[in-house]
C-alpha cells in the first residue's frame, strides 16, 4: 500500500521543492503505475491549491491518485466524494485559502506564508491526513 511518510519526510519533500499534491501522489506511485518523475509532472501545478487557492494540492493529488485506481467513474466519483467529505471533517475546509487562511494568488502572500511558516507548520498534515483518508479507501472499498 501506499508509502507511509512521517511529518519530518514531508518537510523534507517539501524543502527539496515537491509540493503537496506531488507528495501525495508520489506515496501512491506502486498503486497507480506512475513513478515519481511522472506524478511530479501530473502535480506540479497542484501546490497553493492549483495556484488558484482553490481546492487543496494535497486533496488534488489524492483525486487524480482515486481516479487511477478506481475501475469506473462512479468509482472515483464516490471515492472523490469520501476524500472530500473525510478531510473536511477532519480540516473544517477543502480549499487552500480556508484552510491557510491567506489568498495566495495575491502578489507577496506565498512567500509570506513560507518565510513566516505558515506553510511548514499546516501543509504537512493536511499531506498526512490526505493520505492515509486515501489508504484507507483504497483498503476498505
């Protein structure tokens, strides 16, 4: 199943310039088939929530990794909607800019966000939670 990565390898995935839909994608690589060059082209734009502030890098990449190992649409879709669902709970949000509260696409925010640590101290769980919410549904359905 997928590779469990503890908060410290996040970081450290991080600090070497994957963001959070690479890493996410990147502990599924035996499961869909894509090694960690090609989930790193499929994620580059995932990170600061598809550079829109939009929906979670971390959340993308655990959709495209539902998508590939699921057998049909309704499959990913149901899937889709569980991730969703289960991080929501868990986060109170689905979207970067709720969940850091800060609008990245303003010009200067996401480098405030890294120098003041905005990003190191929240991205790594919301990755952790992301995956194991996608190991286990791929364990249980």
């Amino acid at each position: 199943m997928a590779q469990k990565l503890t908060i410290t390898e996040i970081l450290a995935e991080n600090a070497a310039g994957r963001n959070c839909g690479q890493v996410v994608m990147g502990c599924f690589s035996d499961e869909t088939g894509y090694d960690i060059d090609e989930t790193d082209k499929i994620g580059a734009a995932f990170g600061g929530g598809m550079h829109l502030a939009s929906t979670c890098g971390a959340l993308a990449g655990g959709i495209c990794v539902l998508g590939m190992t699921s057998e049909t649409s309704e499959e990913a879709t149901a899937r889709t909607f569980e991730l969703g669902r289960r991080f929501r709970e868990k986060h109170g949000a689905c979207t970067c800019k709720e969940l850091l509260g800060v609008d990245l696409t303003q010009p200067g925010e996401l480098d405030k966000a890294r120098e003041s640590g905005l990003i190191s101290s929240h991205c790594p769980y919301y990755m952790e939670s992301a995956i194991e919410i996608i190991t286990d549904i791929l364990e249980n359905q």
